[in-house]
C-alpha cells in the first residue's frame, strides 16, 4: 500500500508540472481505473472467490479512497513525506473500523 500510494504521489508532482489542467479528470479516472484492478488482484489473492462482488465493491472503494488521500497530501501544508502520510493511516485502515461489526 506504501509503495502504490508514492507511486501515485510520484505520477502527480511530475503531472503537475508537464499537464495542462483540463485533463485532470481524465486522469484521475485512468487512475482510478488502474488501481481498482490492482486492488481486485490484490483481494483475490487473500479472499474466496464466492466473494467476487464484495471484493469488486472493496477494490472500487480502495481506488477511490487511495486516490484521493494522494490528493489531500498534495494540497496539504504537511512536511510529511508520502511514504510518512500513509504509514498514519495504514494501521486503521487494514483492521478496519471496528464499529462495522456493529452494522
């Protein structure tokens, strides 16, 4: 998840610079897109394949939440790196919130 996440924050400090502002939609899906593919690889590896739906809607939501995150360390004032940004957030993250049993 680290190396995806400065992968990610990597691609749009050097997009930033070359990338006129009208793609940015474009691009932002194109990225979306790839990430929940990568995310749904990820999932199958771990989890049964009965659970093919659930592990789409994980993945999608996966791809959103990493995307933007990579945004909201690029507008923020923080003097972390991205790699320190994510590790925050990791822990939570993958245990999950433990009120979601309570669903």
């Amino acid at each position: 998840m680290v190396y995806i996440f400065n992968a990610i924050t990597n691609f749009q400090r050097s997009l930033s610079s070359r990338c006129h502002r009208g793609y940015e939609d474009t691009i932002a899906r194109i990225i979306r897109e790839q990430l929940e593919i990568i995310f749904y690889k990820m999932l199958l590896n771990e989890k049964a394949v009965e659970e093919v739906e659930a592990l789409k809607t994980t993945a999608v939501i996966l791809s959103w939440d990493m995307y933007d995150a990579s945004l909201g360390w690029r507008k923020s004032d923080t003097h972390l790196s991205p790699e320190e940004f994510i590790k925050r957030s990791l822990p939570y993250l993958m245990a999950g919130v433990k009120s979601a049993s309570n669903y």
